[in-house]
C-alpha cells in the first residue's frame, strides 16, 4: 500500500517510509492512499480472537510490506508483563446503553500504551527495511502522556534515543513524576516554559531546521517523531475500535450490523481519527462525538465550520485535551475532500491567519459523522461524583468530560443507539481532581494522594503509580520555548 501526503496526493512513499519519517518534507501528514475494506465476514471471525491476533489482523491490512510473523512478534507487547487484564482494551458495561472502553491498562497508566508500546517495533523495523543506519532521535512535544508513553516504549530500544518536551506547568503531580523518573540509557526530558501549543510547535521548528538537521546528520542521527502525526500512532488505535465492536458481538450485546455511537475525550484528534477510520473500514460505527473541554476549538468548528484557533487558552483538569492546534484534523480534511491542494490551502491559512472555513458538501460530510460538546472543570467534578455514585465506577477528568458530551448530545438529539464512550486514563493519574469530585478537601501532597483516592473508593493504586514511590527524579532541565535546540544538543553531545 502507498502512503501519501495530506498536502500533495502526488507524492508517495510506503508503509515503512512513511513510519520512519514521521512528517512528509512538504509538512503534511503521511496517509495511506486508501483505507482497506475489512472482508465481509471479518467481523465474524475477529470475533473469535484475542487482542493479539486482532492487532496483527488489522495492521497487516495497512503495513503490506510486513510479515505476519513480523506483526506477531511486535503483537506480543500486548501481553501480560505490559498490561494488567487479558483483554487488553476491555470494555466495560455501563448501562445497557453506555459502554466504556478502558484504554489505560498499560504500562503509564493512559490511552497512549495502546500505540507507543507497538511504535518502536514498528519504527526500528521500519529503519531495518530502509536500511538506515543512523541513529533516529525521537522528539517528543506532550501535554502529559505522550512523554511517560513515549519514553516507556522506546527505553533502552538500539539504535533510539529519545527526547521529551512538556509544558512545565500544565502537566499533573503524577504525570511529571512519572517523566522525572522515566529509566533507561537513551532518554531525556526537558521542561519547556509555555503551554503545549509552544512545545508542540518548538518541535515542529526543531524539524524543519535545515542546519540542525545536517549538523546531526553529520554526527550520524537523524530526527523522527513519535507524536500522533506518525502513522504509527494512528493505526495501532483502529484495532481498539474493531476489537470492542467485535467485543460486544461475540457478548452479544449487540446484533450484527447494529450501528454503535463512538464518545472521545478529544486533543490532537488521533484518537478519534482512528475511530473515524475503523468505519471506513467497515466496522458499523455511527456518530462520532466530539468531547472537549473549555478549549473547545473543536465544538465550534464542528458546529459552524470555522476552525479559529485565535482564543483564550485555558489550563483545565484534563490537561491532555489542552489543545488548540489538532494537527491530526489534516487527515480528516484530507478524506472528506480527497483534494491535497485544499487541505494545503486550509493549512496554510491556518498558519497565517490562525484559522480556516469549510464550506458546502466538505462541511455536510463532516456534521454527517462527528459532533462536537464541551464540558468546563466544574461539570466535570460533577460528572466524575455522579457516575461514581450511580455506577460505582470512577472515570478519570478526560473521560468525564466525555461521558458529559455523550448525554448533552442525546438530550439534543434522541439518538438512542448503544454508545461506547473512550476512557483514555487511569483515575489514579489524576487523583486531586478526582478527590476533590468525591468531595475530598483536604488533598495529601504528592504521590499520598494515591493511596488517598484508593482508601476513598477501595480500588487498587495501578502497579506502574504504585512503584512511582521510592524513585528518585533523573532530570531537572527548563528551557525557554525559543531554546528547545539547546536541549537536543545537551542530550547529543
Ligand atoms: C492524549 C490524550 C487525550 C487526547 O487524545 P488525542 O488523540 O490527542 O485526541 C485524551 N485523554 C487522555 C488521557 C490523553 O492522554
């Protein structure tokens, strides 16, 4: 299968180039050409299979340039050493009309495992096949769990070194933590002063530095990214997809072809990209809603078209969803109008002007498939108390902000169908917010807090937090947004 260009359908490369490089030069997206069409009894045989064997069914049909065996070996990441249940991505039963699909058994406790822990395999592989024989420097901008994800999945990976960015102040106790204290030979982490925005951008500079990018080439490494503009990132998430509709068949909570309704709490759009993907697929999947909290670019634009990122920013409870520039929206615009040019326009008035507009049938196919609702902080804790209380079930701030944009669009609409709402990360990587939903007011500082929430609601701390107590932090480097490059050469030297 070829990989293309958001920005220029004419450019084309493979799977394994487009893993490798991460970025296209032109500065879009790399994305397959065509979207394959699951066969039509899949459905019924994924059914039968383990995560594991799912995993390989649905990537092999993207990555033709790899084996089976390949697939398999890289598969087994989903095993018992790295996540806590069999099922992997269980899914949990809510109501009868409202399921969870927990995606933060992993190793750091949140949604990104599910790609990051196959990425690396999937990236050296990529690098062996290309015969590259530099060292790939991994650059990472993160919002909170991209980093600790990232740095999990390429420790002590030969041939990787990798670099992390985090905004130094937006980011919670547990999740800093977790980056301070990250093992391994070929890591580092850097707190940048700014908001994600200004990481994730100091990055993308980083990137597109010609020098630097020949000064490093001359030393024998060479930049790719494991954000969620890798393909990498993207498509280990259809399986998830798959896997729960395959989950509820083979439960039979569902008949087959019942259409099922798909909740994400919502940043740089990766997740619910994948979502959008498994239906084109085939997968019978129906609404895409749209959760965002007060950083709500996403709501308008899924309301009115017009993508404007000129606006406040605010630092919330669900810190991975502070986000005001989507880069994964580039692939959506890309297959709603099957025309590069278009997306580069959009693009580049989005770089000049902070903003774009769709219009016509581009705009229709879009309000066809997602929807967009928001959620403030104090809705949240609201949300976070009530499910609790109702359910017996502790959902972490991102999820909630979920859970609240599924019931805002069924009171708007009516929709009833069976909705499955995306949990992206353990409660216990959060636990102030969710104290204090529980009505908590005196919060214990620090890592106490966790075995506070766990005598609270009787649920166990997860292992990796757990094991947070006794490490001592590794690094201790800021740098002002402007000066990230001073951090690449620090860790290179
Ligand atoms: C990254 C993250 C999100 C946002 O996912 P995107 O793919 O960027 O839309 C939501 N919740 C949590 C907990 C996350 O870590």
């Amino acid at each position: 299968m070829q990989y293309i260009s958001t920005r220029n359908t004419e450019y084309q490369c493979s799977a394994a180039q487009a893993i490798a490089k991460g970025l296209a030069e032109d500065g879009g997206l790399l994305t397959p050409a065509f979207i394959p069409k699951l066969p039509a009894n899949a459905l019924e045989t994924l059914k039968e299979m383990s995560y594991q064997q799912r995993a390989v069914y649905i990537i092999k049909l993207f990555l033709d340039d790899f084996s089976v065996k390949e697939l398999t070996d890289y598969a087994a990441v989903y095993g018992a050493e790295k996540f806590s249940t069999p099922a992997v991505a269980p899914v949990r039963e809510v109501t009868d009309d409202t399921y969870c699909l927990e995606l933060w058994h992993g190793p750091t406790c949140a949604f990104k495992d599910m790609a990051l822990q196959m990425l690396p395999h999937l990236l050296t592989a990529s690098l062996e096949k290309l015969e590259e024989r530099k060292t790939v420097c991994i650059l990472v901008a993160t919002s909170g769990d991209t980093g600790k994800g990232a740095l999990e999945g390429f420790r002590d990976v030969p041939g990787t070194r990798i670099l992390v960015f985090y905004p130094k102040d937006s980011v919670s106790a547990v999740q800093e933590l977790q980056m301070l204290t990250q093992e391994g030979q070929n890591v580092g982490v850097c707190a940048v002063v700014g908001n994600f925005d200004d990481a994730q951008t100091g990055v993308k500079t980083l990137f597109s530095d010609v020098a630097l990018r020949d000064e490093l080439a001359q030393r024998g490494y060479f930049f790719s990214s494991a954000n969620s503009i890798n393909w990498g990132r993207i498509l280990p998430q259809i399986v998830y997809y798959v896997s729960a509709y395959c989950d509820l068949l083979r439960d039979e909570k569902i008949v087959p072809g019942e259409t099922v309704n798909i909740c994400v709490p919502t940043g740089n759009f990766g997740n619910i990209l994948s979502a959008y993907y498994a239906k084109q697929m085939g997968v019978p999947l129906g609404k895409f809603i749209c959760a965002s909290n007060s950083n709500n670019v996403l709501t308008d634009f899924l309301h009115t078209g017009v993508y404007n990122r000129n606006r406040t920013f605010y630092h919330t409870i669900s810190p991975s969803m502070d986000i005001l520039i989507s880069s994964n929206l580039e692939r959506l615009l890309l297959a709603l109008t099957g025309e590069s040019e278009q997306v580069k326009g959009y693009m580049t008035s989005l770089a000049e002007s902070g903003q774009y507009q769709l219009e016509g049938k581009t705009l229709e196919k879009l309000q066809r498939n997602f929807v967009g609702y928001c959620c403030d902080d104090v809705r949240t804790r609201e949300v976070i108390g009530e499910v609790y209380r109702t359910h017996d079930y502790l959902i972490d701030p991102h999820t909630a902000v979920a859970f609240d944009a599924l019931a805002q669009y069924r009171r708007e609409t009516g929709d009833a169908a069976r909705a499955i709402v995306v949990s992206t990360a353990s409660p216990f990587k959060f636990c102030d917010s969710a104290l204090e939903a529980l009505g908590e007011e005196l919060l214990l500082p620090g890592l106490d807090s966790l075995d506070q929430l766990s005598e609270k609601t009787g649920m166990p701390i997860p292992k990796p937090l757990a094991e947070l107590r006794g490490k001592a932090p590794r690094f201790d480097r800021v740098v002002e947004k402007d000066r990230m490059v001073d951090a690449v050469h620090e860790m290179l030297q």
